[in-house]
C-alpha cells in the first residue's frame, strides 16, 4: 500500500497565481494525496478560482479540503494546515508556486527506498524572463547538525518546500507569529528531529520570483524587524531548556535581533528588554552571520540600553 501524501498551501491575495498551482498539484501522477489550501481571510478571488480549478478535476475534488481562518499570516496557516495533514508525509507548497508533475511519485520513491526523515530536492527560480536551476549543497545534507547551522549564515537554504517531510517530524512545533523566517523557525525544530536526510538531485519545484504581492517585496526595514522578533520568540520558546532546537544556535538568534535592533528597528529593545544583555554575554567569534567587526562594535553600542 503506497503511503498518504499531504500537500499544504496557504492561501491569500494569490488570485493571478493559484489555477497555476493548482492545477500542477491535481495533476500529479502519484495517486494517494490529500490537497489542504488554507484560506487564510484572503481579501480577492483566490478560493473562487481554486473551486473552478477543482471543477476540471472531478476524480481529485473529493480529496480537496478548503480551511478557512482570519487572517494571521503563512506561518500560523501552515500550522492549520499541518494540524489537519493526515499523511506520512507532507509537501508544503507556497500558492504562487507550482510543481513538477511527476515530483510526488518520485520524492516518495527516494524517501521509502533511503527510508529518510526528509528529502531535500533541487528547484527552478522563476523570473520574468529566465529560469535558474538552485541546488543545496551536498555537505549540508551529509550531516544536520550543520545543515541547522548553515540555515543562519546562508549557507544552507531555509525554505521548508524544497523539503519533503515525514509528518511526525512536523508535530508540536512553535510556528512564529510573522512572515520573514518563519521557514527557518520551522526548518530548525523538524530537522532536529530528524535521523535521516538524502538529497534528490532533480528539479521538481518552481519558485515563482515575479509576485510582487509576496512577503519579500515588504521593504527591507520592515522585513528584517519582522525576522528579529520571530528570532526573539523561538528564543524564548526554548530557553533554558537543556536540549532543544536551539541549543548551539543561541547566539544566532540574538546577535541577528540585537544588531537589526541597533541598525533597524531600536523598539526590539523595549519590546525584549533582555535582548542587550543576552547579546552582551556572547564572546567574540568568527564565522556567524553578524560579523566579527559587528559584532566589535555592539559591544559598546548595546551597554547603553543595559542601564
């Protein structure tokens, strides 16, 4: 009996964007998936367009479920959405995006043939008048531990849909409140879990980088203020915990949200008022994603918000 394969997509403001999709995922040529969109209070006819998609696909509606919610963002939708999966393994798709048709069939086939956690697949960047092929670098799949690492310094991507996931990895997990590295957040905690991850080196997922409606088109100071505070709420999920998803990414966390405070959004330091001096306690070290000069200068820069 071939395994149940849930396929996630949050949904909002993506009318232009969503018969694409789906379109994509009701063709698939795997057979056993069940389809979650997750209206998340989408303001245009985005559901409307995915019912009429789901009317030229008759065999696959019954398998469909539309959830509707207010309006909290991709990352508590995609929580909705993995507290209703009932699959062994989930996909989770961003609704501007689109597969290829034959990506289920196969990511299944490598996760059951490795009897893998997680399969880590190539993709296609989709601009206005190319397409690139991206891949993840071999020596981050070899060992997670450094994969985890990597996610925080750009080494490594942090995007949880050219990932496919054994559901059970994917439970009990903290979802941060905004959209800007939630998928970091979310990667972090299910790789942790995980045992086992290979690679597929084909691309099967396109990454549509026209949408100009998509959380990274928000201006830069307001997506970087968005990331610090989902930094400063994961730290705060797991602190002082002995073993967790954080543990040796502590001061990754809060050297991003201390200098996006210094250089940003200095409100981070009312809103967390611990941030300085947690920031204060780390010595100085290379090779993180606030540099070394940086990382020099907030140690003068931060004593004033300790006193």
């Amino acid at each position: 009996m071939q395994p149940l394969v849930s396929i996630v997509v949050p949904v909002y403001g993506v009318e232009a964007y969503i018969a694409r999709c789906a379109r994509s995922l009701f063709a698939q040529t795997y057979p056993e998936l069940e389809f979650l969109f997750i209206d998340d209070g989408s303001p245009d006819r985005s559901v409307a367009v995915l019912r009429e998609v789901m009317a030229e696909f008759p065999a696959v509606a019954p398998r469909v479920r539309i959830l509707s919610k207010p309006n909290e963002g991709q990352s508590l939708a995609r929580k909705t959405g993995m507290e209703a999966a009932k699959g062994e393994y989930v996909l989770m798709v961003d609704s501007d995006d689109w597969l290829e048709t034959s990506a289920i069939e196969k990511l299944v086939a490598r996760a059951e043939e490795t009897q893998a956690d997680v399969v880590v697949f190539d993709f296609w960047k989709e601009y206005a008048r190319r397409s690139k092929l991206d891949s993840e670098k071999a020596s981050s799949i070899a060992n997670v531990d450094l994969f985890r690492k990597r996610l925080y310094t750009y080494g490594a991507y942090g995007y949880v849909w050219n990932k496919f996931w054994r559901r059970s990895l994917c439970e009990g997990l903290f979802y941060p409140r905004y959209s800007m590295h939630e998928d970091i957040v979310f990667c972090t905690q299910a790789l942790y879990k995980a045992q086992k991850v290979v690679q597929l080196k084909e691309g099967l997922y396109h990454y549509d980088r026209t949408n100009r409606g998509s959380a990274t088109r928000v201006k830069k100071a307001v997506r970087r203020s968005r990331s610090a505070r989902n930094m400063m709420d994961f730290y705060y999920a797991f602190a002082g915990q002995a073993a967790s998803p954080i543990t040796g990414l502590e001061d990754e966390l809060i050297l991003r949200a201390a200098w996006i405070g210094l250089t940003q959004d200095k409100t981070l330091f009312s809103d967390y008022p611990e941030l300085a001096s947690l920031a204060l306690s780390f010595p100085l070290r290379g090779g993180r994603f606030v540099s070394l000069p940086a990382q020099w200068l907030m140690k003068f820069r931060l004593k004033s918000f300790c006193r």
